[in-house]
C-alpha cells in the first residue's frame, strides 16, 4: 500500500473480562477512553485534531507521520512515512473512515484514496 502505509483496525474487548459481550456503546466508550489515552501518551509530538472519524488525533515523528482514530467502535491506527509518494496519513485515513462507516451500514466498502 503506497510507499509502506500500514494500518491497523481493531474492534476491542474489556480487558477485566475478555470473554465478555460487549454492546455498540460499551466498544464506543472503550475507544473513546483510548482515545483519550492516546492524547497524553503522544503529547510529546504535539498532536492535533483532524477531524477525521468520531475521534481522531494527528501528530508529526521526524520521519513518519500518524493517525489514531475512532470509528463508532472500532479503533483505527494509520502510520505513513513523510517522504516518498504515499498518501498523507490523513488520506489514508478518511479512506479507513469511508470504508469502516459503509460496513457499519451494511454496505460494501467501496472508499478509495484519490490518486493526485
């Protein structure tokens, strides 16, 4: 995918009970603590929002950049590197979101990234 793009997508479980059900709501509340999570964790890159997904924070490495995100309950994680021809993190991304958003409906995920 592009010049080494990778992503992760993960719909999670309660870790004091792994063999638990879990609603919609609860996997929602999981990621938005995550998210949150993630915010300090990474704080020494300066993250800012992207506005990509329910949730979702962008930040800079000296060579790579990311993007953690949430999808109603599925945690999303992109990670590009800064230079050769790949799409922006925030690309792949808002591709991530379309595709997650069109199987939460339903539908067949058809979202793709654009090419420039």
């Amino acid at each position: 995918m592009g010049d080494g793009a990778h992503f992760s997508l993960e719909v999670l479980a309660d870790s004091d009970s792994p063999v638990a059900e879990l609603t919609g709501a609860d996997r929602v509340r999981l990621v938005t603590e995550n998210m949150t999570r993630a915010r300090d964790f990474w704080s020494c890159f300066p993250p800012k929002e992207s506005g990509i997904g329910d949730d979702s924070l962008s930040y800079d490495t000296d060579r790579f950049a990311n993007v953690p995100m949430g999808v109603g309950p599925v945690e999303v994680f992109v990670h590009t590197p800064r230079s050769g021809d790949s799409p922006s993190a925030e690309d792949w991304a808002r591709v991530r979101e379309r595709r997650i958003r069109s199987v939460l409906a339903g539908q067949t995920p058809t979202a793709r990234i654009t090419v420039k």
